[in-house]
C-alpha cells in the first residue's frame, strides 16, 4: 500500500517526530509512503489538489489554524483522512463537523501515532475503494478508479470521463493502463480504455455507456464480449 501523507505543523520539533513516527510505522506495517511538510493551515489547502491519502493537521497555526483549514479541505476533498494534533483536547469535539479520524495529544508518541495509524490505514482498506493520482494542470486530482467510466486519447491528452465530469491528462494511454492493471477495464480500441463495471450494452461495433457509443474494433470484438462475460460471472 502507497500512503501520500501531508504534515502541517508549525512547531519543528513535533513536525520531526511525526516523520520520523512516519518513517519507523511505515517499516513495522510494512507500507510505502510519501511526505509532504507545511507551517500552516492555507499551505495545506492550496495544495489540496496533490491528492492526499492522510493529513496531520495542527490546530493551533498562527495564519490559519487547523479546523479552518480542515474545513476548507473538506469542500475540495471528501474522502482524505484527517488526523487532527493539538495540545487542548478540547478542540477535538470539533473535528466531527470535519469528519475527522482521531486526534493525537502533543507531544505525539509514538505509541499513539502508531494506534491511530492502524485505524487510519484499516479504514482505508474496508473502504474498499482505490484511489488514483491524476497530473493536472493545476497540480494532481484524486480519482475514485469504480467512477472512471472510460479513458479516452484525443490531441496528446488523456481525459477520464467520471460522472462528476471530466479530467485531463498530459499522459499517455499506456501509462494509464499500467496505472490502472488488475482493474475490470477493457481495451476496446487504440483509443478507448472502459470500465467493464459502466457498459449497459452493445449496438453492432458500439459499446454504451451513459448514453454514449464508444466504438469497438473488429479485432477486438471477440475478447471484449468474453471479458465482459467474465466479469459479470464474478
């Protein structure tokens, strides 16, 4: 499991133990992770859009402080862990209108950081969901992998169609389809990668999804009927 953490902290000293909290749980649960440092709560939120799995979210910044920012996170992302960490246990009652995870006393050790990691990385896993980092333009945009319809190439970008719209990509097909290996996706032609989970049906040489038509080549005709029967029969 890759873990994208953010630390916000404007205190050296706790911003340190957290990393190398990070860095010693990460070798006893055995996950990869990355981790990105900020002093203070509108650095976080203008850099929301890199996709975070888990932020470590200070309260008391002195620009802007912790539950401010956490608010502003939740309206660009709803899905990030927020682990919030305060010296005044009175402040996490508040972090349920944030929806929270936990809240860790300072100074953090390790003992507690590593507790709240366990429940952060099981909440990840019976989530069920996977998530993919998308380049942008602006910087990199968290997708749910089950609410990408289709991909699609046209003028050198990759657009992933979502029922929340769409999203391009300076990228190219083949790397989406390494990104994207051992989900229920099909190859229907050089163009078109879809989601087997979104087809409703077949006309002739034309899948549809959405009410769309997205072609299907001759060539592939054929294995596409017989990935499509396998993943119904799952």
């Amino acid at each position: 499991m890759m873990i994208r953490a953010a630390i916000v902290e404007d205190d050296k000293k706790e911003m340190q133990a957290l990393r190398t909290h990070m860095e010693r749980c990460s070798k006893e649960r055995g996950f990869l992770y990355t981790a990105d440092c900020f002093t203070d709560g509108d650095a976080i939120v203008e850099n929301i859009r890199n996709g975070y799995d888990i932020i470590f979210l200070d309260i008391e910044m002195p620009l802007m402080n912790g539950m401010d920012a956490a608010e502003q996170i939740r309206e660009t992302d709803k899905d990030v862990t927020i682990i919030f960490t305060t010296h005044n246990p009175n402040y996490a009652i508040r972090g349920y209108k944030v929806q929270a995870l936990d809240y860790i006393l300072k100074p953090v050790s390790y003992s507690s950081f590593d507790e709240v990691m366990e429940r952060a990385l099981r909440v990840r896993q019976e989530s069920g969901g996977r998530y993919i980092k998308v380049k942008v333009r602006s910087g990199t945009v968290k997708l749910d992998v089950s609410k990408i319809r289709y991909v699609d190439v046209f003028d050198h970008y990759v657009c992933y169609h979502t029922p929340g719209g769409d999203v391009k990509s300076k990228t190219t097909m083949r790397e989406v389809m390494e990104e994207l290996e051992g989900e229920s996706f099909f190859q229907c032609n050089k163009a078109y990668l879809v989601n087997l989970a979104h087809v409703d049906g077949i006309t002739g040489n034309d899948l549809v999804i959405a009410g769309e038509k997205i072609p299907v080549s001759r060539a592939r005709k054929k294995a596409f009927l017989e990935a499509m029967n396998q993943y119904l029969a799952r």
